[in-house]
C-alpha cells in the first residue's frame, strides 16, 4: 500500500516539477495582472489618468450610470449600454453567419478526395495563420469609398455615388465575419472528417429526407464542433479592439474600444478596470455554459 | 437508392456557398497585394505597375526597426514558451490523475481564454507599476508578455502529439534498462519532434501577429511591425502599408508551406 501512496506522490510531484516554468510565467504575465485589474476598479481615478487609493465604488457604478453635472443624481449612461448592445448584438452576427457560411465550407472540404482535401484545408489555413490586421486592412481595401466593390459598382452605372459602409456596424460586422470565419471552419472540419459518411446512407435507406438527415443525423454528431467553433468566433468578437478600430472609425466603438479610450482620453482607470472585470466575466459565463452544453452533448451520445 | 450517381455526402448548394466563401477569403487580400505594386501615391488611383513601394517601405528606418523587433521578440518568445511548454505537457499528459490537475490545465489554456484587451490592460498597469520600481524600460517586458500568450499554442499540437504517442516503445527502452533520460532523449524525444516543430511554429506566428497586448505593454520607440502598422493607418494610408503587408503575407506564406511539406514527408 505504502509503495502505491509513494507512487502516487511521486507522480502528483513530478507533474507540478515539469509544469512549473511554465506555471509560473503564466501566474506573472497573464492571470496575476487580473488580479490589480480586480483592485484597481475599487479605487478613485486620478487626476492625470492613473488611481489614487481611495475605495470607491465609481468604477462600477460607472458602467451602467452617470452622474448628472449638475444635481449629482445618478442616471442610466445610454452612451455605455448602446455601446454594450453593439458589442453583443454584433459578436451574435458575427457568430451565426460564420456558422452559416462555414458549415457548408467545411463540409466542403471534408468531402473532397484526399489530395483535393489538403490543398482546400492549406488555403483555409493561410489566412488563419496570417496577421489579423493584414486581414482587416485587406478587407478595407475592399469596402471603403474609393474600394473594390465601390469603384467596381460605380463603373457597372449601378451606383451614382459610392456606398459608405466604412465606418458603420455594418464594416464592422463585415470585418470580423471575414477576420474570424476561419476559427469557425478548422473545427468544424475536424468535427465532421471524423463523421461517419455510412450513418448518411442508413439515414436516406431509412426514407429520411436531405433536411431530416441534416438536422437529425449530422448537425448532433458534429455538435463538439459546433460549439469550439462558436466559442474561438464569439470570444474574439466579443473582446475585439483591431477591427472595430480600423473599420468602424471613432464612433462605432465596441467595450475593447471603450476600455482603452478609459485609460486613454477618459483618464478613468477605475471605470476601465471595472469595465475590463465585466468582459471578462461575461466571457467566463459564456465559457462556462458552452462547457455545460458540450459535457451534456457528449453524455447523451456516449 | 436507384441513382446511381447518388452520393449521400453532397448537400446541394453547399459547393456553391463553399466556393463563393474561398472567393471572399481571398479577393481582399489579392486586392490589398495588387495595390502594393501600384506606381501612384494613393490607394485609390490605380497608376501602373511598380516596385516603388517595396523601395520605399525596404528604405524605411522605422519599417527596418520594428522588422527586426518584430523578429527578436517572436524568436525568443517561441523559444522559452515552447521550452517550457514541452516540459509542462510532459507533465500532464500520460500520468495517472493527479491533485491539482483542472488548475494546472485551467492556467496553461488561461491565455485563449481571458479577451486580449483584458489581459493587455492587466499588463499595461502592472509593468507600469515594475517599471516605476525598477526603471527598467527594455523589451523584457513585450517578451515576457509575448512568452506567456504564446504558451498554450506551443503547448496544444504538443500535448497532442504526446497523447497520441505509443507508450509500448518507451516501456521497451526501460526494458532494456535505458535510463529515464535516455528514453526521452532517445526515444521520447524524437517521437515528439513534429508536434515542438508545430508548436514552436504556431507560437513565432501568433508572436508575430499580436498587435493589442503590444500596443498596451510598448514602451516609446518600441514598435514592432503590426504596431507601427496600425499607428500608419491612423493617418493617411500610402501604398506602402501594402507593401509591407504583402511582404509580412510572403513570410507566412513560406513558413507555412515549408511546414505543410516538412509534416508530409515524416507522415
């Protein structure tokens, strides 16, 4: 007995031995600094931009109300929950289109002939692996008034006069669909070339129609990826700083922008600090559910 | 099924949604490379071919600077991260369940998970503070903070590669009485050279890439190249941000074939 207990020891010490280096950059430069993030939001901004250490709630109060210049009194900041709203509202689009067009994207690739397969998998990876800005200064070069699509439609007669889509939700929406449709499709594709193509036949030998084998046969089998996809799309979207920047000019801000305009111009730390917890805990949230749903998926099938 | 050209895998109308996304994948980027080699100043007015731009941006101080920051940083942040990712997912993978598992797994993934700007803010205030401490302002910073995002990608394809590595080869080496460090030198190791190769890769490109935790930790005169980048797309845009896109995309574009051939070739 004594010879498995110190067997074990042995093994719980070794993987913290080997982990640890790694451990430990982690805990200095990425999840320790939450932790000032954390004490800093219950602090008072400085005069100069920085905190002064005297607790305050502000920080908090901050996200959701303003204080009225002249009377105190508190009132709901509809600057702040519009810019909420545009963040959510455009990281859901964001999502549900990547879906719609990297499904049938994926399933694309999946069943093409191996050779095939590889080259359609190589030129999905390229942009996956090329630098996001790059991405969102080329789709710019596409919509902005003097673009592609303008210059194109104005030479077509179609268009008088080019149409502005730069610096609107809409480039926005347009810029992270393009930036972020490849974190959609990689596990999508991995989900469904481990899919059985047989369970296809049985379903149509069993009279299933195209739509019920889609719904009952496919989309539950390839449900894992689904979900990683729909998470690596969301959470960027939701945190996205590059795109809404470069694309959506100074008034479409997305909470990335908002945060950083607070410990820029807005020289209010607090309320970046707080505003910086908030995203990250409704990300966490987000994470937490999807986990949920996937552990729940994989029970019900294994 | 009577037809006999029926094939149950295809989905009508989802080749053409396929083929139209690949065209929209790559239109802009074709767009933006087309507009590097243009001879006029503007993006806008297409003026004839040139390769007045690439001169341009190849005779820029502040372009070569920040290239070779670039490079400093992603070379020495791939290496350590994939150093002491190799060793982490040596230790948590191929054991029997251990206390402290889920934290050690949690803390590793923690990077993928918590938003950029999140942990870009986190930064900025806390070097801000050991910078005060110390007075120390070098690239330390932007290569810690690089080291640290970039393990859980330098640890994944590793972590992969271990898992789906045949155990019964390393039991045969200490069969033959090798000693621990011989079997993972001997054996272990080179097993598992593809999967540090794809790390250590995956971890230079995503270097490479970042531009918000950068712009946040950057003390002055310490662009890399997708921050100087982005401050050059706050004024007015020549051609030359093009050229050293397409040049940064010709980069990617070699590593990444040279590593689709280099995985082909050992299976």
């Amino acid at each position: 007995m004594s010879l498995e207990d110190d067997a074990r020891a042995r093994n719980v010490r070794s993987a913290w031995a080997l982990s640890a280096p790694a451990l430990l950059i982690l805990l200095l430069a990425a999840a320790g600094p939450l932790l000032i993030v954390a004490v800093y939001s219950f602090l008072s901004p400085g005069k100069y931009g920085n905190v002064e250490w005297v607790f305050s709630l502000d920080g908090w109060r901050g996200i959701l109300f303003t204080k009225d210049i002249f009377d105190d009194t508190l009132k709901l900041a509809d600057a702040h929950l519009t810019i909420f709203w545009r963040s959510v509202k455009l990281s859901l689009l964001t999502t549900g289109i990547t879906f719609l067009v990297g499904f049938p994207t994926a399933w694309f690739i999946a069943t093409r002939p191996p050779r095939a397969r590889a080259f359609w998998l190589f030129l999905i990876t390229i942009p996956f692996w090329t630098n996001l800005l790059i991405r969102t200064f080329a789709i710019n070069e596409v919509i902005r008034n003097e673009g592609l699509f303008n210059t194109v439609m104005i030479k077509l007669g179609l268009f008088d006069t080019p149409l502005r889509i730069i610096n609107t939700d809409a480039a926005v929406l347009m810029g992270m669909t393009y930036v972020y449709l490849p974190l959609m499709v990689l596990p999508l594709f991995a989900a469904i070339d481990r899919f059985d193509m047989r369970l296809l036949e049985a379903g149509y030998d069993l009279y299933a129609s195209r739509w019920q084998v889609l719904r009952r046969v496919i989309l539950p089998i390839v449900k894992p990826g689904i979900i990683a996809g729909s998470i690596l799309v969301f959470v960027p979207s939701l945190g996205a700083y590059v795109t809404p920047r470069v694309l959506g000019g100074g008034k479409n801000m997305m909470i990335g922008n908002f945060i950083e305009l607070q410990f820029g111009q807005g020289r209010n730390w607090p309320l970046g600090a707080a505003l910086s917890m908030t995203l990250l805990i409704v990300v966490m949230a987000a994470l937490l559910i999807y986990v949920r749903a996937a552990n729940k998926g994989g029970n019900g099938h294994g | 099924m009577a037809d006999a050209s029926f094939q149950p895998s295809r989905i009508p109308g989802f080749a053409t949604v396929a083929v139209l996304a690949f065209v929209c994948l790559y239109l802009p980027i074709f767009t933006l490379v087309a507009y590097a080699f243009n001879a006029g100043t503007s993006i806008a007015v297409w003026e004839g071919v040139s390769l007045h731009w690439f001169a341009r941006a190849w005779e820029n101080e502040a372009v070569k600077s920040a290239t070779l920051r670039s490079l400093l940083i992603a070379t020495t942040a791939s290496a350590v991260s994939t150093a002491v990712a190799t060793l982490a997912a040596l230790g948590t993978t191929r054991r029997a369940a251990y206390h402290g598992q889920t934290f050690i797994y949690v803390l590793i993934n923690q990077p993928l998970m918590v938003p950029e700007i999140v942990t870009a803010v986190a930064l900025m205030i806390f070097f801000g503070v050991i910078k005060q401490w110390t007075g120390y302002q070098g690239l330390g910073y932007l290569i810690l903070a690089h080291t640290a995002f970039c393990i859980p990608f330098a640890y994944l394809p590793i972590r992969a590669r271990l898992e789906g590595m045949d155990l019964s080869l390393e039991t045969a080496a200490s069969d033959l009485y090798a000693s621990n460090w011989q079997t993972f030198r001997h054996v272990t190791l080179p097993l598992l050279a593809p999967g540090i190769l794809a790390g250590a890769m995956l971890a230079f490109v995503i270097s490479l890439d970042d531009v918000v935790i950068t712009e946040f930790v950057k003390s002055g005169g310490q662009d890399t190249l997708p921050t100087y980048m982005l401050g050059q797309m706050r004024r007015a845009i020549t051609p030359e941000v093009n050229a050293i896109s397409t040049g940064l995309l010709g980069l990617t574009v070699i590593l990444l074939t040279a590593f689709f051939l280099l995985t082909r070739k050992k299976g």
